[in-house]
C-alpha cells in the first residue's frame, strides 16, 4: 500500500495499538487523513527551541533546557514570546513501512502559535522516521498572542504515510485537466503554485494584522472574541501592500482550490527567492477541500504570512506558496466538509474560529 493513509487505516492502526494514548483516543480525532493529537497535563518552559538529535530523547534534553514547569491541569496560560514543551497524550508504534508528517491545525497557525512536534533521536521539525517506536512532544512557541490552554486541546495533527506518493509536475497536470485543482489556469512547477488575492470583490479590505498588544485568547471559546481587539484591518485601494518586518498577516489566495477524494495537499514554504516572508504554518489540506461533493465549492487558501529581515511589497496575484499533491492509500470514507465539523469549508478571507463574525 503507497499513499497518505485515510482514516479507515488510522482506525485500525488505534485498533492495532500502533497508534497509543494516554487516554482513550476518540473518533472525533481521526480526519479523512490526518489526527488530532492533544497536549497532555504539562509544559516545560526551556530556554529555547531545540530538537532531541540522533541517540538522545527529548526528556533528556528537557532536563538541560529547563527552566520551569507548568501544570495545565486546571488551565495555564503559555505566554507571547516564550517557548514552551508539551508531552502529547498520543504515542507511536509504527511499522517499519509507515512514516508519518506532523503540522499545525488550521486553528493554531490563524493565530501566529508556531507549533511544532518532536520526537526521541529526531533531526528534523515535524516529520517521524518510517518504524519509530516512542513517545511524541508539542514544541508551542506564541508569537502574537498569550493563549490559555488546558490538557487534551488539539493544536497539532499527523498525517501517516507509505512510499512516496508525492505526484510529479507532469501528474499534477494531467490531474488538473481531469480535475480542476483551481479555478483558471495553474502555474504548475515543482507543485501547484498559488498567488495572493489582494482586490478583493466590492472592498478594499485584503487582510488583517496582528496587534502587537493583545488580551488572553482562551483556546476553548469560540466566536467569542472581538477581532477588533486583536487584528487590524488591512486595506489596499492599488493591489499591493507593504509589510513589515516581525508583523503576522492573515491573507487569502486568489485561486479557490480544490482537493479532490482521491488525493490529499500539503502547503509547502515558497522559495527565499521570492521574498523574506513565510507563508504558512498550517499546510495540511484533506481530501473534500474545496471540493463540489464535499459542499465546497470555491474554498480559498487562507495564508499566514510572516515578514523577515526587510519590508517587502506584495502585490495582488504574484505567486507565494505552492501545494504538493499526494495520493491517498485508498479513498478516505469522510471527506473534509461532508458531515464532519470542518470550520474552513467554503471559506474566504477568514480568521480562526476563535473571533466573531461582524
């Protein structure tokens, strides 16, 4: 079997005990391809971000960058700025076939919380060894807002796979003509290229901005902020903006894409070359995005940007970001959108689901 593994297969690798947790892990964690993991009951407050290396567990190393405990158990808040490690309630046991690639949920990159996962004897951020065998760890940086969470929140999700399924240029186009992947002509190069949408219809509002200032944002209340006390409007009468160095921006893609059953999309960082700018911090899409069947026809890429060493001037339709398409196993028996809770189905230019809608 080669491809992203749907949510049937994660079922049974619970079932089959190589998926773990601490506590029973539930349905409503398991996406057409993809898990939810949650925080377990403690953080650690370490001095800086690192990963645990080859040989060495990041409880080890958590004992030389240290600096203090917090107990989540009744609630806590992980402060701006700071770095923090979480222990997941989720552990693996995988098959020496089956790999798997973590994120952020669409949720947690909306409000700048760059969250990423760790493992024992790991090199890298965010991607798990095919066969690795231990515990998983939430490395959860805040960098716009102080945020208040609790035990079994979900802020990070994995995705399991087998082989490489990744499509190549000529697939994705062939794709394309079969399926429209977006709406118009695709720049297809190394993935599927998309551009931001800064002349948005009947406004000139394109964006918002994150205040550098801010309350608590409580994890758990939804639709109860007003998103005037946290983000300023951006606005553009010419096409273009300018921004800032250090500033997080939520802006939306000019292209409505499209994920059809069969497949599952990652949003992968665009090149340097274009611009000191980071596009993303939640890059997972799940079959049914954007997709007719699923209910969502015309869904945008709501992208997170973050501005480097230099102001840089980004103008409507230049290309920003790519998606790498990957086949499924086998078709997901849910789809994004269709009968479960998927809050960006159908979306635009949308905040996380924390803020009311004015």
């Amino acid at each position: 079997m080669t491809g992203v593994l749907p949510n049937q297969t994660i079922a049974q690798m619970i079932a089959d005990s190589e998926i773990a947790g601490s506590r029973p892990i539930g349905t409503d964690q398991i996406q057409p391809a993809s898990l939810d993991l949650r925080l377990g009951t403690t953080a650690y407050r370490v001095r800086a971000s690192f990963l645990a290396g080859e040989g060495a567990r990041v409880i080890d190393r958590l004992r030389e960058f240290e600096m203090h405990r917090v107990d989540l158990s009744d609630g806590a808040v992980l402060e701006k700025g700071c770095v923090y490690v979480v222990p997941l309630m989720e552990s693996l046991a995988l098959p020496e076939d089956v790999h798997a690639v973590a994120n952020a949920k669409s949720s947690t990159g909306r409000l700048d919380l760059l969250t990423r996962t760790i493992t024992d004897g790991g090199t890298e951020f965010d991607r798990i060894a095919p066969g690795y065998c231990g515990a998983l760890y939430a490395e959860i940086c805040p960098r716009s807002f102080s945020v208040l969470v609790r035990p079994g929140m979900r802020l990070n999700q994995i995705r399991f796979g087998a082989g490489n399924a990744v499509l190549s240029d000529a697939e994705l186009t062939d794709l394309h003509a079969e399926t429209p992947l977006v709406d118009g002509s695709a720049v297809i190069d190394d993935g599927l290229g998309f551009s931001v949408d800064l002349r948005l219809p009947d406004t000139t509002l394109v964006g918002y901005r994150a205040k550098p200032h801010t309350g608590v944002i409580d994890l758990e209340q939804i639709g109860h902020y007003d998103p005037r006390a946290y983000w300023e409007e951006v606005h553009s009468e010419n096409g273009q903006i300018i921004l800032d160095p250090g500033a997080f921006y939520i802006l939306v893609s000019r292209e409505a894409v499209t994920i059809p059953p069969n497949y599952a999309a990652e949003m992968a960082p665009f090149l340097a070359m274009v611009g000191e700018f980071r596009v993303h911090y939640a890059g997972f899409f799940d079959p049914g995005f954007g997709h007719d069947a699923a209910g969502g026809a015309g869904s945008r890429g709501v992208l997170e940007v973050r501005c480097h060493e230099a102001p840089f001037v980004l103008e409507h339709g230049q290309i920003v970001g790519r998606l790498i398409y990957e086949r499924m196993a086998e078709q997901p028996t849910q789809l994004y959108g269709a009968g479960i809770a998927s809050n960006y189905q159908g979306q635009g230019l949308k905040l996380s689901k924390h803020f009311r809608t004015l």
